[in-house]
C-alpha cells in the first residue's frame, strides 16, 4: 500500500545520497551537500517530493503489471 511504497521512496532516496557522496569524493563537486539540506522553498519541496513519489508508485505498478503478464504467458 501507500505506506510500503513511502519506504520504498525513502530507502531509494538514501540510497541515493549515499551513492552521490562516493561518486562525488574528490571531484570538488558538493552535490551530497546539497541534497541533504533542508529546502528554502517548503512548498516547492513538497510539490517535488509528491512528483518523485507519484513517479515511483507508477513505476512500480508498470512492473507489478509486467511481472502479471510474463506470469500469465507463462501459465
């Protein structure tokens, strides 16, 4: 439900982060800084967050149909 899918959102966001700080070690290029502070904007944030959210939910229901059909075909 919605709730998994929220820590699904939240396990790929940190994962993410993570991944940008060992990439960006030692290019000079503070992209782990970035996204770990805190938005100006909260609205903006916000409207991000439900866009990057909204994406994720959709893509996981593509692959849930997906696997359905390849389990169908299967059959």
């Amino acid at each position: 439900g919605a709730r998994f899918v929220h820590v699904v959102y939240c396990f790929a966001r940190y994962v993410m982060i993570e991944n940008i700080k060992k990439l960006s070690v030692g290019t000079g290029i503070p992209f782990a800084e970035a996204v770990r502070r805190k938005p100006e904007n909260i609205s903006l944030a916000k409207a991000r967050h439900r866009v990057a959210y909204n994406k994720l939910l959709q893509a996981l229901h593509r692959e849930g149909c997906v696997i359905r059909e390849y389990v169908e075909k299967a059959r």
